[in-house]
C-alpha cells in the first residue's frame, strides 16, 4: 500500500509558505536577540560610565537591564565581554570614518585627511573616547584580560595604520614612521583629553588648530625628506 505524500511535500506553494514562515520566524528571533543585547549594553555603559569597570557587577547590569541575572549570560559571558562589544563597535565606527576620510592628493595629505578622521571622530564622541581610553576609570585596563587587551588595542592601532601608511609612503623607513605615528597619536589624544576635561579652555586655544598647525609642522618636514 503506497503510503500518502503529506501536502506540503507534494504542494509547491505550501512548502515555499511554510519556508517564508520559518524564515519570518528566524528573523523575528534574531531582532529580538538584537534587541534584548542593545538593552544590556546600554545598561552596561551607563553603569560602566558611573561605577568603573572594577565597580560593576553582572547583576548590576541585569538590575539595570531589568532582567535577572541569570538571564544576562544567554547573552554575554562576562562583564569583560560586554564591555568588549561596546568598545569594538565603537572601534568599528572608528575604523570606518578613517577609511572614508578622502584618499586623494599626496601621501603628505593622507596624512592629514587620515589623522584629522581619526581625531574628529572622538571630538564629536567624547563617550567613545571614555571607553577607548578607560577615562570613567583612571586610564588604565583594569579588569581586562591580556588578550582581550591585546584585541581591542589591534582594532585601534588599526584606525591608525592609514595614517602609518601614507607616512611611509612620504619615504620615511619604518622606524621612522612608527616613531611619527606614534608622537601624532600622543598628540591628537592628549589635545582630545584637554578637550574632554575642559582644560584646554584655561589656555584660549582651539584644539582643530592646534592640531592643524602640528600637522602643518609634520607635512612640511615630509616635504623635505
């Protein structure tokens, strides 16, 4: 006795409904997936942003999330991988800015068409450079493993191989970029930080020109070589 063919194997427009459903329902899953982790790390950042890494607990980011904290871990690991998914989407942003920021002209003008992306980018997000630089917590990585460390400062150093690069590109071997780079990236966080503390305001100056004329001074040294 021939067994019957169930209908939405045998009828074409059943199965490719039943392949629509499944699939509305993938992504209703993913976005509320999507949303519920915005929700975590919006309460993550608040409480990162008031307390120091050091300070928050994962309750006290499922408090503030309103979910138990239990819960929490279906989403993140630990405190040190949240804070890793704030700060990489920051980086990634970051990055992105760099790589539109104009590629035209000179390499002396990559140069400053890549650093002043760079720094534009944390002047209008002063929160991004809170969690770039750990400024909610003395400046330094606490409660950071090395590795994760050693990541987030990879996605960073990469904003600035653009700038690396067109500096080598001026002729400057790589010791001698990597010094430049290296001074530029001092320069452009410390104008950023007088900025942020509002210290620079005591010296009367403008922290776009300061670091225009900086990268008048480097582009003209280029030039010379």
């Amino acid at each position: 006795m021939r067994k019957s063919i169930p209908k939405s194997l045998s009828d074409p427009k059943t199965a490719a409904e039943g392949v629509r459903e499944g699939n509305a329902r993938t992504l209703r899953a993913a976005t509320m997936l999507q949303l519920r982790r915005g929700l975590v790390l919006d309460a993550a950042r608040a409480a990162f942003f008031e307390l120091g890494l050091e300070g928050v607990s994962m309750r006290e980011i499922a408090r503030r999330a309103g979910y138990t904290p239990g819960a929490i871990y279906s989403y993140f690991a630990s405190k040190e991988e949240i804070y890793a998914a704030l700060l990489g989407e920051s980086l990634v942003r970051l990055n992105a800015q760099v790589a539109e920021a104009p590629d035209g002209g000179s390499a002396a003008d990559r140069v400053t068409s890549k650093a002043g992306a760079f720094f534009d980018f944390y002047r209008a997000n002063p929160r991004d450079l809170d969690l770039g630089f750990y400024l909610f917590q003395g400046v330094r990585p606490q409660g950071l493993t090395r590795e994760l460390d050693a990541h987030l400062n990879a996605q960073l150093r990469a904003a600035l191989q653009p700038t690396a690069a067109a500096l080598a590109e001026c002729g400057l071997d790589a010791a001698a970029a990597e010094m430049e780079v290296t001074a530029l990236f001092a320069h452009m966080v410390g104008l950023l930080v007088l900025i942020h503390t509002g210290r620079l305001r005591m010296f009367r100056q403008h922290a776009p020109q300061l670091l225009e004329r900086y990268l008048d001074q480097l582009t003209e040294r280029l030039q010379r070589l």
